[in-house]
C-alpha cells in the first residue's frame, strides 16, 4: 500500500518525457496517441496538454469525454494509469498560460493561432503498478 498516492504517483509521472493518452472512437474502440508531458499539473488531478485544435483526438473527446492517460517508466517497469475526462479548452487565458518558447513550431500563428488549444484532463481515479503489484486509488 502506498503511503502517499500523491507523492509517488507525482515523482513517477515528473520524471517521464512521455504521456499516453486515450480518448473513445466513433466505433467505442480506444485511441491511444503518445504526448509531450503535460504542460501544468495540479497534484495527480488535473492535466493540461497543449495539442492541435484540428486533432482526431479532439474530435473525440468532444464527441466522448471519457478518457486514460498512462505514464510509464520503462527503467523499473512501473507505471500508473489515470482514468477520467478531457476538456477541450480554447480560452486566451490557459492557453498564454501553457504557451512555451519554441510552440511556434507547432502553431505557426503563435498562442492565438485557432488550431492551437489545450487538453485538460480530470482524474477521478487510478491504478499504479511496480515491483509485481498493482494497486487501485481514488482522487478527490
């Protein structure tokens, strides 16, 4: 049993360069695509991931919000799988707030370019995994 959800899922997910998120397809099948690392946390509750607004995984989570992002650390063989729903948000404020020097890269108009826009994942749950173990945890 873990002493501090919070602590070890946080320093599990601070130190990988990858998330996978999974959103629900038209046909109920899941999408599973690898991401850049969230772009602010708040605790293992909330995530913020900025993505291309004309994205097949937007799509998707407009039409279903249900959604899993996993983080894996591959070295020790751990993970945790987070499951809850994706927000679509296009707001000026959170996107200047997620924006980082480089994004021109990406969205080539700058932080008010409309195919730029940020995912915000709500965790209501989890399931962490290592040293042959797996244990369920809820978020408040």
């Amino acid at each position: 049993m873990m002493r501090d959800i919070e602590k070890t899922i946080g320093n599990l997910i601070s130190k990988q360069k990858t998330a996978y998120i999974s959103s629900i397809d038209e046909d109920g099948f899941p999408n599973t695509k690898a991401m850049l690392p969230a772009r602010k946390m708040v605790g293992i509750k909330e995530f913020y991931f900025s993505t291309n607004t004309s994205s097949m995984s937007v799509k998707l989570y407009r039409a279903n919000p249900k959604a899993c992002i996993y983080y894996a650390d591959t070295r020790f063989f751990r993970g945790v799988k987070l499951i809850g729903t994706m927000e679509v948000l296009e707001d000026a404020e959170i996107k200047e707030e997620c924006w980082k020097n480089g994004d021109t890269m990406y969205y080539s108009k700058g932080v008010t370019d409309p195919d730029y826009c940020i995912l915000k994942f709500t965790a209501t749950r989890g399931r962490y995994y290592a040293n042959f173990k797996k244990e369920n945890f809820d978020i408040s």
